[in-house]
C-alpha cells in the first residue's frame, strides 16, 4: 500500500524545522536570499520545502497561518508521464522520485506539474532539476520523511494513504472549525500528501483549479502547451534521448537499474 | 500564466546558454563522479533523536520555537540549527511559554523575549538581536551624546567573556571599558534600582495601608519577559502588578528630563543606551508607551532608551576594540545618576529586589532602624524556585513575601492568586532562573546554563553587598536619588513621579488561547 502524509494546517506555529531538516538530510544549501520559511519563500533547487507565513481573515478577524509547501507526490504524477527518459518515477511505498543518471534535463516535467515543484539548478554548470523526494530512502526503511519526524507540534503524520484520509475525514467531520475539503484527496487524481485546514485553501496560495483528473490521461494536451520547446530543441533532446537509453541498456546490463 | 512566465524565463539567452553549455555533459559528469544512480537525497545528517530505525515513534526532544522575524529581541541563523530541540526545551519546561497555547495560533509569535533560548542553543544559531551597529553609528555621529547606563548583573557576568572566573566582579573595569568605547557618560541602572525601590515601595505600603485599592499580593514589574507572560497568561492578574516602571525605563525617562534639565542639555541630541543581560530590555525598551520624556518634551519621537545592548554584545565590543578588560585600571561611575546601593545591586539576584523592598519598607512604616536580620534574608535567597518569608514588622503585623524565578515556577502561585488562595503580600517574580545574573543576555560561560555558574554570580553580588556600611545598603539612603526627589520629583508616587516612572499594562489574552492547566 502506498503511504503519504496528513498535514493538519491547523497546526502549524510557523517555526521552520521541517525546512531545516530537509536540509539537513538532502545536504541542501542555506541562501539568505532565497528563503525556505517566511513572508514569501521560494521552492527551488535548494529548498525542496517551504513555510509560507499567511495573514488571513477568521471571523472578521486577523489571523496567522502557516503553510507548508512540497512535492504532493501524486498518485499519477503528470511529471513522471511527461518524462520520457523515466528520470520521475513512483514509487510502490508513494514516493515520486528523481534520479538524475537518467536526466535528460528537458525541463518538461516543470511544464507538466500542475504545483509547479520541479525546479531546475539553475546557478549550476551541470545543473538537474529538483524537488522533495519525500526522503525515500527513509520511506523504503518504513521511517517517517525527515520533515515530519522533526515537527513540535505534531502537524505532520506519517501513514498508509487510505488510513490518513479516513483520519482527515473524522478530523474534518468531527471539529466544525475545519473546511470541509481535504486538498490532495482528489486533486491532479489524488496526492499523497493531503492537506486539512481550518482557512479555505484558496485563501492560502492553494492552487483549487487543479483538474482532478488524473492529470497523465491527457499530459499530451500539457505538452502541446509547449510549442516553442517541443520545436527549438526537438533534435538535440531526440539525441540525448538515444544516449540516455544506451546508458541506461549498459546499466541494465551491469544489473544497476532502477526499477520502472 | 504561471507556465508561460516560466517558459520565457528559459528562453532567456542565459538560460540558454547555461542549458546548452550543461546539457551534455550532464551525463558525462554523472558517469564520471559515478554516483548518481541512486535517488536524489538522502546523503546528509539528522541528530541522534531522529536516527529511530524503525520510526514513526514521535521523538521527546525534536524541532525547535518559532521565532517572530520581527523579534526586537532574538533572531536565529537557520544554516546553524542542528534541530537538537534545546530552545524548544527550555522554552516551553523551564519557561512554560511554547506550548502553553491552543493551536491554531492566533496572530503572534508567542515569547516573552527572555533569551533563555540564546543560552541554551549549543550552536549559538539563536542570539540576540545584534544593534552594537547602532550604537557604535551614535558614538560616531558628533551631534549626539551617548550616555549609557549598567544594569546591576552585568558587573558579575562581563568577565566571564574574558576568560575571568564565573561571578567575577568587573564593575570598575566595565566603568572604564565603555569609556574607552566612547560614551559620553557612563551611568548606573543601581540608581533607579534604588529609585525603583522608593516608588515600588511606597505603593506596597499604600496597597497595605489600605491608601490604595490596589489589590494585593502586589507583583514586582522590573522583569520585562515576567511582564510579557503576565499580560499572556494571566491578563485578569494585571491590577496586582506594581505600576512601577523597570529600573531600565525609570532611569531612560529620568535622563532625559531631569538630567537633560540639569546639565542643560537638548534631550533630542540623547541618545540613550542600556547594558543589560537581558534580552526581554530590547523588546521592553520599544514599547509605545515608553516615551516620557517624549511627552514630557512634547515632542513623541523622543524615546526613553534608545538602544539595548546584552552583555554578549558589550563584549564583542569590546574584544572588537582589541580592549583587554581584566587588565584594565577601575574607574568610577559618574556623578549624578551614578550612585548605587547595595540594595539597587542586589537586583540582579532572585530574592534580590524583595530584599532590597523590604529593608526600605520596614524603614517606612516605623521609622525605625532597619534590623539586622533584613540585611541578610536568608529564606528567600539561594536558588529555590520558589521561596517565602513572613515578617513581623512593628505596628503593622507579619507580612508575608514570595519570590519566585523561572516562569515555571510563577505559574503555581499565579494560579493561587487566581483562586484567591494566596497569602502573600508581595510577590517578587522573575523571568528568568536566577533572576538577572542568568539572564537571556549574559555570557554563555555553561550550556545550557548551570546553577554552578548561577550561584557564583549571586555569592558575588550578597558578597558586595555586605561589605558596604549599612547606609550604602538601603535604597532610601541614597543620596543622589534624595537629591532627584528633592529638586525634581518631589516626593515618591508624586504627579510628576507618576508620569515619569509608572506604566499601565497591554493584556495580551487576545493573542493566544491559553491551555487549561490540569
Ligand atoms: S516543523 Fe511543523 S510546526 Fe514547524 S514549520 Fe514545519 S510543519 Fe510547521
Ligand atoms: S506534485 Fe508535481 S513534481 Fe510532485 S509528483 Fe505531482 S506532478 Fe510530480
Ligand atoms: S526568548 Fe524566551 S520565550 Fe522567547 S522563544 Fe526564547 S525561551 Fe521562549
Ligand atoms: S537550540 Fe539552536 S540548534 Fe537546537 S534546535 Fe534550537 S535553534 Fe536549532
């Protein structure tokens, strides 16, 4: 079964562990110029995880919020299908993973993500493209991602994705404060990581017009949205894509594959 | 819309090049460092807490407090944290300020500004908020003169940062340090300690006598980050705290008008700087209402401390000047507002301000000599986190007093109080464990901070103390402050004391939903 991760919104006091640990564990970079937590932080190379700090109205009130923004880890994620050389890939346990040997670097899986996650290394030499991996290699060990082991508050739980939607439901069923919407359950077809809240998620930079659809069932239709692309650079990527495959067919050979 | 900005984004002829010049040799570098056909992440460090092997069990000791980037008091260095949990643990166990909340917050960062969080972060990612900056600008800047003043604990904690023995006594050495940074006048926060002393005092015997209708227990108001919990947790409880302004506050209002009056000075060109170890003094010194002397001047601008700087600080300071402290010559405090009693010195202990109040107190009420006992309160010193006394004081009765330090500590009594079930009169609180020898600001000289070093600064302190004669030890013998009431304040809670040295409290219970205590 696939696992995933219940965020209850409700719960966050802004402090920025999970951005840390993240960090810590995927060695990733601290910029000041790039924030991971605050007033307007980005997602980037560096900073798979991000806590945005939300000033919001609750019954006429001025209210704080804070989100915590990844990779959702769709259930049929629409970077995986616009990957041709199957550098996405999901996992059995939920996670969608990236693995740059088999990067091509066409960049078509930031056009295809519905969340906009991917991002590309731009002050590298060699750049990759990048997001939360969901740490993976803790989840295939049956530990909790490093974000959600490291939370005060408990804003996180760690799961089986069908336990933690039955749990949101009687969250969002049994306590009148939360919206009645569980983001991720249905969204781009589903996610595994889902979201409660007590503020509407549009009002928290939530994209709400995300088709529900499995988002692969036409990621055709995504690619067309590409033109300029798909024309400049269909000769150079149809190259790279030959030379990726033999690597890959040497790989197989040696026995070193990742599964697909 | 978000797409297409993203597109154009790549054909940028930057991002062309960079794309074209990386593309392949993407592979190439891949196969060459020959490790990535593993996922990417995964390769770095968590501490020993998280490291569980089979793992979803939620860890004691993880995370971290939250931080107001706004904070005039604390900031952190997010590339120093190492998630270890000993902010969050201090924070929320010995200062029951984290977690004492329902969740959701509501529109605050929830911290009294105490710094015990500073103290105990092993890799110094949490300190103060650095404004040496500031400062150093207006030592500078000829048009203003920068006087500064030294809260009783900095004197037993600023050697430790040069090497000196836990509790060292610098006062002289500190004297002389900051003149040769450059301040114009050095004085001292014993003074309106001593001030303090008169006007806390003489609303205890008003509550007492019944002048008043105050209620009582009446709570000391000195400890900013005691202060700030209060107006959190406990806003009903307001009307017990003393009115009187912190010994800080009390000295930035008095030195803008009654000094400024005296030497002739325009307030405007003051620029008016505190040392302290403390970093709840920064936030304290912003509020709106601490403008007196603004009010006073007509002109709102004008605050009454411009500028805070910890004992941490001072010390960067000063080894940034290449300055070496210990072997400084002691010099003297300045005149004028420069007299401290041994009871204004005392402040910095837990215990400290209570003593000092009630050597005063006696003297008030019966207009007798102050008995030896009241000169060495053994019941509420050492480092109990709570601690009483009751006195028989002629004509009046036994008074009872508490002192407690540690807000972990405060929130037993506070709830007697609630409940009406205190028998005290007078309740001395302070933030921090300690009280201000261990403030947020002081040295980190053991981590987290120990009671070792804690009761070598207090045994300094008493030691001082007591090796004054007997009039230097009583606030009300202190003959600048006499001299501050009699060509200026005329008497204590006078109107114009009133105005310059009492405060009114913000509740701040809108802020959070405090948890019901079991
Ligand atoms: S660790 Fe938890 S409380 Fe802290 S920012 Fe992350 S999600 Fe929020
Ligand atoms: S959120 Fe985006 S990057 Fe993550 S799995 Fe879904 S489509 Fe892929
Ligand atoms: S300053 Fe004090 S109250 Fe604020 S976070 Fe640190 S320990 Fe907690
Ligand atoms: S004490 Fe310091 S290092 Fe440890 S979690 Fe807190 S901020 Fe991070």
């Amino acid at each position: 079964m696939s696992k995933g991760v219940l965020v209850d919104l409700t719960k966050c006091v802004g402090c920025g562990s999970c951005t840390v640990a993240c960090k810590l564990w995927n060695k990733r970079e601290f910029d000041k110029d790039s924030p991971a937590v605050g007033l307007n932080p980005q997602l980037d190379d560096q900073n798979w995880t991000t806590v945005s700090f939300n000033e919001v109205q609750k019954d006429g009130q001025p209210v704080w919020r804070f989100v915590k923004q990844q990779c959702l880890h769709c259930e049929h994620p629409a970077c995986a299908s616009a990957c041709f050389a199957k550098a996405f890939q999901k996992t059995p346990e939920g996670p969608v993973i990236y693995y740059p040997h088999l990067c091509v670097g066409c960049r078509y899986c930031m056009l295809a993500c519905p969340f906009d996650i991917p991002k590309f290394e731009w002050d590298k030499s060699f750049p990759l493209v990048t997001k939360c991996q969901m740490c993976s290699t803790k989840v295939a060990e049956g530990q909790a991602p490093a974000c959600v082991s490291v939370c005060p508050t408990d804003v996180m739980t760690f799961g089986e994705r069908d336990e933690l939607l039955a749990l949101a439901k009687k969250t969002i069923d049994s306590d009148n404060r939360y919206v009645k919407h569980i983001y991720g359950e249905n969204e781009a077809g589903g996610t595994n990581w889902i979201y409660i809240s007590d503020i509407p998620f549009e009002e928290l930079g939530f994209r709400t017009d995300v088709t529900t659809r499995p988002i692969p069932e036409y990621s055709h239709d995504f690619l067309k949205y590409t033109p300029a692309v798909a024309i400049s650079w269909g000769a150079l990527l149809t190259g790279l894509y030959a030379y990726t495959k033999r690597r890959n067919k040497i790989a197989k050979e040696e026995n070193k594959d990742v599964p697909m | 819309m978000d797409k297409q900005k993203g597109l154009n984004k790549e054909m940028t002829r930057r991002g062309f090049l960079k794309l074209f010049g990386g593309l392949g040799l993407v592979g190439a570098t891949a196969t060459l460092s020959g490790c990535s056909k593993e996922p990417m992440g995964g390769e770095g460090w968590m501490p020993q807490q998280y490291q569980v092997a089979a793992s979803n069990y939620p860890t004691q000791v993880r995370g971290r407090i939250p931080i107001d980037p706004m904070s005039p008091s604390i900031m952190r260095d997010d590339e120093k944290c190492i998630l270890c949990g000993q902010c969050l643990e201090v924070c929320q166990n010995v200062q029951t300020v984290f977690g004492y909340y329902e969740l959701p917050v509501v529109n605050d960062t929830i911290c009294v500004n105490c710094g015990q969080c500073t103290l105990w972060c092993p890799t110094a990612a949490i300190t103060e908020k650095d404004d040496t900056q500031r400062v150093l600008d207006a030592i500078e800047d000829p048009e203003k003169i920068v006087i500064v003043q030294t809260a009783p604990a900095t004197r037993v904690g600023l050697g430790e940062e040069f090497g000196l023995p836990a509790g060292t006594w610098v006062e002289g050495q500190q004297v002389a340090a900051l003149k040769q940074l450059g301040f114009d006048k050095v004085f001292d926060t014993n003074f309106t300690a001593d001030l303090t002393i008169m006007e806390e005092g003489t609303e205890l015997i008003n509550r007492i006598t019944g002048k008043s209708d105050a209620p009582l227990p009446q709570f000391t108001s000195c400890s900013p980050g005691w202060v700030k919990f209060c107006e959190y947790y406990y806003p009903d409880l307001l009307p017990n705290m003393s009115s009187a302004k912190s010994p800080q506050q009390m000295f930035g209002a008095v030195l803008k008008t009654y000094y400024a009056k005296k030497m002739n000075i325009d307030p405007e060109k003051i620029f008016s700087v505190s040392i302290m170890p403390c970093t709840a003094k920064k936030f304290e010194c912003q509020r709106p209402e601490f403008n007196s002397a603004g009010k006073y001047w007509n002109k709102e601008e004008i605050r009454d401390v411009d500028a805070v700087l910890t004992v941490r600080e001072l010390a960067r300071m000063i080894k940034a000047k290449g300055i070496d402290l210990p072997n400084l010559p002691e010099e003297k405090y300045d005149p004028v507002l420069g007299e401290g009693s041994g009871a204004g010195l005392i402040f910095g202990n837990t215990g400290g301000v209570m003593e000092a109040a009630v050597r005063t107190a006696y003297f008030v009420l019966t207009e007798q000599d102050v008995p030896d006992l009241l000169f060495d309160l053994k019941p509420i010193r050492g480092l109990d986190g709570i601690k009483e006394a009751a006195l028989d004081v002629p004509g009046v009765g036994t008074i009872k007093v508490a002192v407690v330090h540690g807000l972990s500590n405060a929130r037993p009594i506070l709830e007697a109080v609630r409940r009406g079930e205190s028998p005290y009169h007078f309740i001395e609180f302070m933030c921090c464990p300690g009280g201000c020898i261990a403030g947020g600001g002081q040295p980190r000289t053991a981590l987290p901070p120990s009671d070792e070093v804690r009761a070598a600064r207090i045994a300094t302190m008493y030691g001082k103390d007591a090796s004054y004669n007997r009039e230097h030890r009583l606030s009300h013998e202190n003959s600048e402050v006499l001299t501050l009431y009699n060509d200026f304040l005329e008497h204590p809670i006078s109107h114009l004391a009133h105005e310059l040295l009492h405060t009114t409290y913000t509740d701040r219970g809108n802020k959070l939903k405090a948890k019901k205590l079991s």
